[in-house]
C-alpha cells in the first residue's frame, strides 16, 4: 500500500473517531512501552479500543493498551495513543503510522511521541529521561515511499527541524520548573525486534546516537509530511548491550517505564498546557 492509496482510510478513521470524542482535540500524545498509564488521567475520558476503529491495527506488544484516548489536561484538548504497532510485529509501514496520521487528521496542530529507550551513553542510568533532538533512520522503510497523495504533503517534505524547536523549548521549560532532570540526544530507529549486539550499540554511538528503540522514526516522518509540529520524549529503560553486562528482556523496560510514572506525568501535563498555548 503507498501513500496515495491510505488517504480514504485515514478519513475513515478519523470519521469513527469524531463520533466518539466529544470535541476537537489540539494537542496529541502518542504513549509508548509502559508509558501509556497517563492517558488514564485525562479529564473527561473517553476511550475508545482501537478495534472498534475501521484500519486502525491493535498491537500484541505487552505496555501498549491498544486505545485512543480524549480528553482534557488543564483545560486544553488532547488525544493520546495509548500505545503503537511496529514493523517487527509484522505491519506494514502505513499500518505503523497510520494512528499517527490519524491524529493529524482529527486536527492536532502537535504531536509529543514518546518511547522506551536503550541507552547508548555509558554515563546514562536507566530511567533517565531524554528530549529528542533528531533521528537516524535506520529501519530501512519511510512512510513517504510511492506516488505522493499532494493533499497530505509535499512530495520532499524538509526535516532539517524534525523535533520542533518550540516545541522542544515547552518541554525543557517543564522539566525546569518541576526541577526533572531531562538529558537531550539523538534516538536511533531500529526495526528489532532483537535488542542490538555490542558491535550495532558501537556503531550507533559512531554515528551520534544517545538512545536506540524500534519505533518513533516513521511517525515523526509521516505526521512532518502533514505539516504537524513534533516533540520527542525517550525513557531510557536500559543501558544497551555491551554497555551493560546485564541480560536485556522486555520485563525491565516494562518495570522502569513504571517506575518513572509520576515524573513522566508532571512532565507532559506540564508539556500539554504550555503545547496548547503555541497551537
């Protein structure tokens, strides 16, 4: 499926879920691995199973609900993704971004996409929590493959600002104030779903990578191409192999992601107030 064939789906989608929200919502948040506890604080909740949404592809991965949440925080409206797919699983590159791409459909002006993270840094510590700064794509897919559907996007849509400055800027002012340490690097997307050998973890600290997961990437990618503002948040759940002598397993990204819940909260209601101001 290319790009010019999913535009009458993503208008499906966002069809069934307009009938569900009770407004439009602004800001969206799409909650990674273990992340997605915070959608359940949203005011005046709605909840909707992704399996009640025409195309709309529930994962298998444990820590992703499979839900898309409405709401509010602190006044301003919100819809979350309470948890993704991804190309390991199986999908194709449109199912892995078309959630994404349904939340710019609804009318989202930002998107703040967070994930569980390895991280590349030997002074790092799991739970740290990273500002994205940029991406290296190295799943070897992109949404944006095929005839171009003009309506979404450009055919060459630019990424030199990928993550938003101004959005990043809302984030930093956050942790701030909430006196959060917040570390700023660059993610590395990798397709997995294997963790990475000792020798992949050297390379992407070669190539300038602070934190490495398997998603994240080609949904910054697909929701640039619709013109919507992008922030990227990473829990380092992990230091990565080599770096730690430790056997890596999904369970300890699950317990850390836990752990950090409180901060992780305070930062993107913090986030969604000030996001909600720029939009």
């Amino acid at each position: 499926m290319t790009i010019a064939d999913i535009r009458p789906l993503i208008e499906e989608t966002a069809a069934a879920a307009r009938k569900r929200a009770k407004e439009t919502p602004r800001i969206g948040v799409v909650l990674g691995s273990g992340l997605g506890a915070f959608a359940d604080t949203l005011d005046d909740l709605v909840k909707v199973p992704y399996a009640e949404l025409p195309h709309l592809p529930a994962s298998k991965v444990v820590g992703h609900a499979g839900n898309l949440c409405f709401g509010r925080v602190r006044g301003v409206p919100v819809v979350c993704m309470q948890g993704r797919v991804h190309l390991y699983e199986g999908h194709s590159v449109a199912h892995v971004v078309h959630g994404a791409r349904t939340m710019a459909r609804l009318g989202v002006s930002t998107v703040l996409i967070t994930n569980a993270a390895g991280g590349v840094e030997p002074s790092w510590s799991a739970g740290d929590l990273m500002l994205m700064t940029d991406h290296l794509n190295l799943t070897s897919h992109n949404p944006l493959m095929g005839p171009n559907d003009d309506t979404l996007g450009p055919r060459f849509p630019d990424m030199t600002r990928a993550y938003d400055p101004a959005v990043a800027d809302a984030l930093r002012a956050v942790a701030k104030e909430a006196n959060l340490p917040l570390r700023e690097g660059v993610y590395a997307g990798l397709l997995g779903p294997t963790y990475e050998t000792p020798a992949e973890v050297r390379m992407l600290r070669t190539l300038g990578a602070q934190a490495v997961g398997m998603s994240t990437v080609l949904e910054t990618i697909a929701l640039r191409h619709m013109g919507v503002r992008v922030g990227g948040l990473s829990c380092i759940t992990n230091l990565a192999a080599g770096i730690t002598q430790a056997t890596l397993n999904h369970a300890e990204v699950e317990d850390t992601a836990k752990k950090k819940r409180g901060d992780l909260v305070t930062l993107l209601t913090g986030w969604i107030e000030k996001a909600g101001a720029l939009s």
